[in-house]
C-alpha cells in the first residue's frame, strides 16, 4: 500500500519541514505573533493584516497571539524558536533593531535567527499627555515640565518598545528626566495616560488618533520631519518646527518567519504580502490610522533585511549615547 506523503514526512522525521505547495496545510491556522497587548497599536496593524493576509495566503485563518513582554523581545524570541514550517509568523516593529542594542543578553539573534518576508507600514508617533494636564500646547507644556521637574511620569512599552526610544529622545533633548513606567505595550499604558495615572506618553498614531480625535488625552507634537495630514493630528506641530532640531522617529513594521522557514513558503508568504499590501480596504484602515502601507522594493526580503540591519547601525550609537540597557 502507498503512504501517503504526510505519514512518509513523519517517518522521515521531517515534520518540520513544509513545502508550499501543502502550504498552507488545510484547516490549520496560521499564528501570528504580536509581541505586544491587545488592543494596542501593533496589534491594530496586525489585526488588519490577518485579515488582509487570509485571503491571498489560501488560510483557513490567521490568528493574532499577543505575547507582550521586555519591549518585545518576549515575543520575538518565541516566534524566533517556534517551528519554521510557515505556521508562525512575527510580526514586529522598529524594536527589531533598537533590542540589540538596548539588551546586554539578546533571547534570539536579530539577524541570524529569522526569515525576513517584507516591510508592511510606517507609522508616524505623537506625543500625547493625559487629558487633566494644565497645558494645551507644546509650548505650554514646557512650561508644565520645567515647573514639574522629577515628578512627571512617562509611560511605555518597555525597553526596545517604540515609545521608549521616542521618549528617550524627548527626555535627552529637553535635559530632563523623567520616571519611565513600562507596560506590557501601549494599550494597558493608554488607559492609565486616560486615567491620569501616568502624564505623558510617546506612541504611535495606530493608538493615538482615535483618542486624540475624541479629546480623551491631549497631543502636542508629532514625531516626523514633516505635518501629517490626518484631519485629527493636521494641527499638530512637527518636534522640528518646535525647536527639537534633527527628531525624527518613524516606526516601521515588517513579517518575519523563523529561521529554516522554507524558500518556496517565504516566497509564498511574500506573494500574499504584496497583494495584502494592495488590498483598498486594509490601505484605507491604515491611512484612517495615520500609517502608510509601503510598496515595490520595500516589500521584498532582501530589502527588508537591509533596511533592519541600516536601523541597527543607525540606532544603536542613539542608544548608547543615551547609556540606556538591560540585562
Ligand atoms: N506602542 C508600543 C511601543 O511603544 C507597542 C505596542 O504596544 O503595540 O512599541
């Protein structure tokens, strides 16, 4: 009798192996990891993107998995370790490339340790305070920090997470420092900056517009080198324009697989990328948000790895400067 090539794989001992034409095996979802809370501004992206991505990909579903945790290296190390059959996916910002250099002991090789399946977005950050603040404006906030010296809290999502490296920036600009209270990602530190448990916070627009749309915290500045365009955040001045001379933050999402992932699957992956990527209703979601989907070269892995290793380079001498890291 002839076995089927499932149970030959099994006999073989190459379970871990996937080919795509069986990609994606039927009725197994595939997992994408968001090393970050629910309801945050990473997870926003990837919830979009699952949907997005389930279409072209043949999958029976794609289901986020928030692993939060250590400015996303928790989650990172687990998707770096899971099985590189295509059935586990990263997805992971900016804090790819600002990790290695705030990390003495690294859980996973930035480099070495993935398949790099394209670029997905870039995302501008704001700089948000909590709605009983007395200022209305970043002028009047300078005020408000100068007079609050060593009493001002500043939320994020870790070391390595977005709103760190943003604040880090803001704190050695001004001269000032601030008590940094880290959370498992923005979403839980939005509630508390709502709540006025914390009073300051820099995330990305993916979390801030809506509250800012609402009035239910207040925003000063953006992050680019230039004014967004979003109805909400049109008003907001630039770090730039506000005397921050050189600030500039954007975070940038990409896919990853771990390591051994297949070619043929990668190639498959990115195939689905590229038309998620296309897709009117995920573009209109992300634009709505503030974020703009990337295209052409950026979506292809080469490229994208290039990219991650230029902002290891580029962020890494920011970081030490600033003598920020963990154990
Ligand atoms: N906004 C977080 C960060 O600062 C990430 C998240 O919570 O999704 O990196």
């Amino acid at each position: 009798m002839k076995k089927p090539l499932s149970l030959l794989v099994l006999a073989l001992g190459l379970g871990n192996v996937a080919w795509a034409s069986d990609y994606p095996i039927k009725d197994r979802p595939i997992t994408l990891i968001v090393p970050f809370t629910a309801g945050g501004p990473t997870d926003r992206v990837a919830r979009d993107l699952a949907e997005a991505l389930r279409k072209p990909l043949g999958a029976s579903s794609v289901v986020v998995e928030n692993v939060g945790g250590a400015g996303g290296t928790i989650g990172a190390a687990k998707a770096a370790k899971a099985n590189p059959d295509g059935h586990t996916l990263l997805l992971h910002h900016i804090g790819m490339a600002t990790s290695p250099a705030l990390y003495r002991k690294m859980p996973y090789d930035t480099m070495g340790d993935f398949e790099y399946l394209g670029m997905i977005n870039d995302v501008p950050m704001t700089l948000v305070g909590r709605p009983t603040l007395p200022a209305n404006n970043y002028k009047e906030l300078l005020g408000w920090i100068d007079a609050n010296k060593g009493k001002i809290n500043l939320g994020n999502a870790g070391l390595g997470a977005a709103s760190h490296l943003c604040g880090l920036m803001f704190q050695r600009d001004l001269k000032v420092d601030m008590t940094t209270v880290p959370y498992k990602g923005t979403a839980p530190a939005m509630n508390d900056l709502m709540g006025g448990q914390i009073d300051l916070m820099c995330d990305q627009t993916t979390n801030t517009t809506a509250q800012i749309e609402g009035k239910t915290i207040k925003a000063y500045a953006v992050t680019t080198g230039k004014r967004l365009t979003t109805p909400a955040l049109k008003d907001l001045p630039t770090l730039q324009e506000v005397g921050m001379k050189g600030f500039e933050v954007t975070i940038w999402h990409g896919l990853y697989a771990p390591k051994g992932t297949p070619a043929d699957v990668v190639k498959k992956v990115n195939t689905a990328l590229r038309a998620a990527l296309k897709d009117p209703e995920f573009i209109t979601k992300q634009q709505g948000l503030g974020a703009v989907v990337v295209s052409d070269k950026r979506i292809e892995p080469a490229e994208h790895r290039k990219f991650v290793q230029a902002e290891i380079n580029k962020w890494g001498p920011v970081i030490q400067a600033a003598g920020q890291y963990a154990d």
